[in-house]
C-alpha cells in the first residue's frame, strides 16, 4: 500500500509516494512529471525515509526543474480571425475562408484555413491540430534521421520515432525504446527540434540524467543549453 507525504526542503514542497517492498536498499524516484517515488525495504521507519529524502533533496529539485522544460507552457491559443499561431519558430496569422474543401496551408505570413460549412473555433481547432499533426510526422522524420545517423554510426540502435500528442512533455523516450515527440513541438524553431531530439536519442544509450547523459548530449551537440533557452522563449 502506498501513501503521500511532504517534505519542507528550502522553500521547495516535496510531495512523495512512499511503499515499501522485499527489497533491500531505498530507491528514489523522480518521474518526468515531477512525481516523487520513494519505494524502501519493508520495516524502514519514517524518519530513515525522511532523512534520505533531504540527503537527496537538491538532486530531486534539480531533476524537476530539468524535467519542466520539456512540459508544454504556451498559453491556449483562440481559434478565431486574426489570432497568431507559431509554426517553425514563425508567427502567423491566422485568416478563415470557406470553400468547397477543407484546407489548412501558409500563404505570406498567414495561416489560411479553408473550410465547408459552419467556422466555429472547435472546428477551426480541429483542422489546425490536424495539420499539425501531418506537417510534424514529416518535419520530425527528416530531421530525426539526420541527427540518428550520427548515433548509428557510433553503433547504436535507432528506432523510428513516433508522433505524440503529450500533455506535459515535449518528447519522450518510451521503455519499448521508441523515442516519442510532441506535435505541438513542431511550433518550435527547428533549432529547438533538433535539441529535444538529440536529447532524447541519448537516452537511447543513457537511461538517466547522469554525468555520462550529459558528457553524449554535449559531445552531440555543444549548444544544446543556447537551443534549450531558445526552447523555453519561445513556447513559454
């Protein structure tokens, strides 16, 4: 049976799921989306637990606040004439027109969206999203292969990437080993796709935020903290 606790450390509120098992040392968790998992040996008394909490306290908030840039913030976006929708790092606006056929495409700064029928905001939002998708499934493949074929060639396996729709995250990397990217992502600069690829790739090799995670992610790309601000501006 588990049960959730908190923990004062600093001005942080840690909130953590604690149970217990057969097994023989204390393990601590902290999930992508921030969720604390503190599994120990069955008979361990709360203060033990408590005090290996606060032993690790700064690495946990560091985890939280390196999961947290991959967590969609950007503001809901109106779905109506006039309003900017960002693709590839680019504002456009966003004009309606009916037609015979339902339609969504880039034309000198605007986001026209052609539709049959009725142009209510649920409506328009669904032919966006849509587009979303498609236009993601092609952009992320071209860039996802360019950047693997520097982990392949090092001899690590690469499987395809899967598109996503996450509420939290912007890419992921699945326990099947499949690296998973957000559709929404394809907001972003390119610059910034390629980051949060590179990124996730390495888990393909590291599992964890580790020193060796970060040594494979720097040799990849030197950059990525300049690409991981611009990231975090732009769909901030």
């Amino acid at each position: 049976m588990a049960v959730w606790r908190n923990i004062s450390y600093s001005k942080h509120e840690l909130k953590y799921r604690l149970r217990y098992s057969t097994r023989r040392t204390m393990a601590i968790t902290v999930h992508p989306d921030g969720r604390i998992e503190v599994i120990a040996p069955t008979g361990t008394g709360l203060k033990e637990v408590e005090a290996r909490i606060r032993k690790r306290a700064r690495w946990i908030v560091r985890q939280q606040l390196h999961f947290e840039q991959f967590r969609p913030r950007s503001k809901p976006r109106r779905y109506v004439g006039g309003e900017t929708h960002l693709y590839l790092g680019r504002q456009y606006r966003l004009k309606l027109a009916k037609g015979d056929h339902d339609e969504v495409k880039l034309k000198r700064g605007l986001l026209v969206v052609t539709s049959r029928g009725r142009q209510t905001a649920r409506r328009v939002k669904e032919l966006i999203t849509a587009w979303y998708q498609m236009e993601a499934k092609a952009r992320f493949a071209e860039r996802y292969w360019r950047i693997a074929r520097r982990f392949i060639r090092l001899g690590y396996t690469i499987s395809p990437p899967q598109v996503r729709r996450m509420s939290r995250r912007w890419g992921s990397y699945s326990k099947s080993g499949r690296v998973l990217l957000n559709p929404e992502l394809v907001r972003a600069p390119t610059t910034c796709i390629d980051y949060v690829i590179v990124h996730e790739l390495a888990h393909t090799v590291y599992s964890n935020h580790g020193a060796k995670f970060f040594e494979l992610l720097e040799r990849m790309m030197p950059d990525w903290r300049r690409r991981k601000d611009l990231l975090e501006r732009t769909l901030a």
